[in-house]
C-alpha cells in the first residue's frame, strides 16, 4: 500500500480547520475531565473515557489529514465514504459515548456556561436545533444531496463547497447521535422513539448504498482519473463504496438498537412451552 501511495499525489496535510477544531475539542474535553476528577468523580471521568474521546478526534484528524483525504478526493470513491463514515458516524459516536453523563455538562468553562445558559432566546434555538425534526432532516439532505453526481463532481473541484459538505456530514452526524446516545440524559426521544431514529436514518441511507452497489460507475470524476488505485475499476470501487456505507449503518445503527432493546429484552418474560396434559 505504501508503494502505491508514493506513485501518487497523496500525503498527510493538515489543514489549519482541522487541526484547531481537533485542538479545541481535547482542550475542552481535557478542563471537563480534570474538573470533574478533582471533584472526585472519577467514576463519570474514568480514563477510559479520556481513551474514547482521544480516538473520536484522532478518528477525525486521520480522515481529513492523512494520505485517505487525498485519494477519496482525487483516486477512490470508496475512500471519499470511508471519510464520510468516519467523521458523520464514528467519530461522533465514540466522542458522545465518552462524554455521558456529568462530562456534557463540564464541557464548557463555568463562566462561559453560565452565561450561555442566561440566553433565553439562544437556549431555544439550541432545543430547536437538537430536536429530532431537524437532525433527521439535515442528516437526509447532507446524504442524499452530496451523493447525487453532479453535486459531488462539484464538490470535489471546489474546495469550499467541499469543506462544506465536510461539516455538513460532522453536524448531521452529531445531532443525530446526540439523539440516539443522548450523553446529557435529556430524555428528548424514549426508547422508542431512538429506535425509530436509527431505523429511520438507515432507511434513509440505504436507498443511496444501493444505488452505489447496482448501478454502473456514475461519477466522472473518479470515471476520467488515469491511475486505477488497487486495480479497482470505477464500478468496482464504487460498489465498494456502497458495501461500506452498508456495512457502517449496519454495525453502529444496528449496535444501537441491539443496546436500546437488551433491558426491555432481559426484564420479558419467559414463555412457557410446558405440554399441559
């Protein structure tokens, strides 16, 4: 892998966004969890949740910084989802699952808190936008809009719109797992409810892996590129692309709902099949 990588045009490169956006995250993360251990509370700030948080952003900087950003945007398809899975889904879900409980809450210094929370209007706003009728939609735009070819070509030539379908996929993903998760205990959606989330977001997300896995080649600009990266041919890499969307929803969405439903699955009871004679 490492000799086809040096034959093309791909490296690590850091962009100034990401790598402030990676470092004010541990720096927040970092005063939430001493804070929170100095109140002896190592209980809700235990290292494994310090190890958890640390692989969301090292998960994060390896997308957008290493030598896979340049070949989902110049060589593969398949890569380009790999980027998307990571930072839309993964990413979120291991930084959220770090953050339950007091740590959401610690997140942000006290002063600034305080006064954040002073905000009517912005309180709202917030409630507003972390409800599920707006995650679920954005989450359906950002998946269906980007993957629609002419959108995406463009994409890929314009570094804006591309850093824009980039964050569009970071807040959809974050909003839709802060739901299903729900590290602040906010009891937004009962069980329930989260569990029609996940569905719903997979019968969203499967109309589009599988038009990448049964239709032919359908993007340009991996179609016209000369170098075949692993001897993939366009259609193959962009099944491949599919097979991993499919793949991804299927393990974190179906985890999800296998979590939600164990309680409710333990305290059933059993059903007696004795013969009554």
């Amino acid at each position: 892998m490492g000799r086809v990588l040096g034959l093309l045009d791909v490296g690590w490169e850091a962009p100034a966004p990401v790598l402030a956006g990676c470092l004010v995250a541990l720096g927040l993360f970092g005063q939430a969890f001493w804070r929170l251990r100095q109140r002896g509370r190592t209980d809700h700030a235990g290292w494994d949740r310090a190890a958890l948080f640390v692989l969301a952003v090292a998960l994060t900087f390896l997308a957008l910084a290493s030598p896979l950003d340049g070949l989902g945007d110049r060589y593969l398809l398949s890569a380009h989802m790999l980027q998307h899975v990571a930072i839309g889904d993964l990413a979120p879900v291991l930084g959220l699952l770090a953050l339950r409980g007091p740590l959401t809450f610690f997140l942000l210094p006290a002063p600034l808190l305080s006064r954040l929370a002073s905000l009517r209007r912005l309180r709202a706003l917030l409630h507003w936008l972390t409800g599920p009728w707006v995650a679920l939609p954005l989450w359906i735009a950002a998946m269906w809009a980007w993957h629609v070819p002419r959108i995406y070509d463009y994409a890929a030539t314009h570094q804006a719109v591309h850093d824009l379908e980039h964050l569009s996929f970071v807040l959809a993903g974050v909003l839709v797992w802060n739901l299903l998760i729900d590290p602040a205990r906010t009891g937004r959606l009962p069980v329930a409810g989260r569990i029609g989330l996940a569905v719903a977001v997979f019968a969203a997300g499967d109309p589009v892996s599988a038009g990448l896995i049964s239709s032919g080649a359908s993007y340009p600009h991996y179609v016209s590129q000369a170098h075949r990266v692993f001897g993939l041919t366009p259609h193959a890499d962009q099944v491949l692309a599919g097979v991993v969307m499919l793949v991804e929803q299927i393990a974190t969405l179906g985890t999800c709902c296998a979590i939600l439903l164990w309680p409710h699955l333990k305290r059933a009871p059993l059903r007696d099949e004795s013969v009554q004679l």
